[in-house]
C-alpha cells in the first residue's frame, strides 16, 4: 500500500469489514503487514471513504486517516469502533523491496488467533510477472508455515478486469496449500485464506452476515 492511499473508498470497506471480522471470529488480533512501496504523482487516495457504506464510526476513522496520512494511527481502529481485539503493524515503517522481500515477511506474529491482513497495492502475483506491489504465492506458503492452523490470512485485491468470480478461481488454483473464501464490493476483493478448512468455512459464515448488511458479493470453495 500507499500512505496516500489512507482513508479513501477502499479503506472503509477495508477496515470496516476487517473490524467485522475480527470481532465476530472473537480473535485478539489484527495483525497489518502493510507491504509499503513509495507514493507517486499520481490521483490514487483521493475518493471519499462516504463513496462505501460503511459504518460511521469507520467513516470518521477513515477522515482522520485522510487528515493526518499517519499509519500508526491505524491502531485506533478497534478503540473506535467499540472493539476488543488490538491492532499490530508488522513492520510499519519498512518498505517492501524486491531485495528484502524474504526479511520482510520473516519474524510474524505467532499470536495464535489472529487475522493477518496482508495490503499490497495490487494484490496476488499475475500469471507472467511479479514486482513489489504483489503478494506471492510463496509468500502464503510461508507465512503458513509460521503462524497457527487457526491464523485467517486475508489479502487485498484489486480488480484485474475480469470477473471477480473468475479471478478467485483462479487465485484458488494457483494457492499451494491452505483453502480459501472471498468477499468483494465494487473494484476491491479480499481474499481469506487459512491451513483449516473448518475455520473457512467459520469466516465464509461470517462473511454472509456481513454482506446481509452491506453491498458486498461472497465467494467460496
């Protein structure tokens, strides 16, 4: 991700259903992996976080994010949401590079409940090519050699014109170990995804009683 990506449309939806989900799955943490590259010239971060119909409580985070563009103030959000789990930033203040990308997903949390959110500006590796903008699929096979069977990894990405159902088969052929679900909401996916099929199918449950709420699309195995 960007720092001047906070606050915009895509993090109320973000951050309003990773709040959701942690709670409901009652787990102690949330755990970012921000996956920082440098911000740009561009306009990216500039639409407005009312543009989701997110709780208020995540509109006014999301403001504040826009206001300050200070990351560690993503560690308010379940103190202002009304919730009980806590925030980590693993390794906020390091950029992701093609040279310490093995350093950087080393040393994660083992807290044994958790969801692991992983934000990269695009999301999983495309078919011919890959830059520090992407997850890998090396990098989930890793990362679950670490962490719990109970641990919920959840990716960011974003929408690679083509049907989001289509995209998810796909992400799920080329996974190469653990199951997988998915909820989406307009040009934004996020993909969960665990070493236990049972807890899946928990955070497949939980994202149909979020979507009952929101304007959102589930998918799964």
């Amino acid at each position: 991700m960007k720092v001047q990506y906070l606050g915009d449309s895509r993090d109320s939806f973000k951050w309003d259903y990773h709040d959701f989900l942690t709670s409901a799955l009652e787990y102690p943490m949330l755990n970012v992996i921000l996956m920082l590259t440098p911000d740009d010239n561009s306009s990216e971060g500039q639409t407005h976080p009312e543009n989701y119909p997110a709780r208020k409580c995540t509109i006014d985070f999301c403001h504040d994010l826009q206001e300050h563009r200070n990351l560690q103030l993503i560690q308010k959000l379940p103190f202002i949401a009304g919730s009980k789990y806590t925030v980590d930033l693993h390794k906020a203040e390091t950029h992701l590079t093609r040279s310490n990308r093995r350093e950087y997903f080393s040393d994660i949390c083992r807290e044994k409940q958790q969801v692991l959110f992983l934000d990269p500006d695009n999301g999983f590796e495309p078919e011919k090519s890959n830059n520090v903008k992407h997850v890998l699929y090396s990098d989930i096979d890793a990362i679950l050699d670490e962490v719990s069977e109970e641990t919920v990894i959840s990716v960011f990405q974003y929408f690679r014109r083509i049907p989001f159902n289509s995209d998810f088969a796909r992400i799920k052929q080329r996974l190469l170990s653990g199951s997988a679900t998915a909820i989406y909401w307009h040009s934004l996916m996020f993909v969960a995804i665990s070493r236990s099929k049972n807890i899946i199918d928990k955070v497949h449950d939980i994202n149909q009683r979020y979507a009952r709420q929101y304007p959102v699309q589930v998918l799964h195995d």
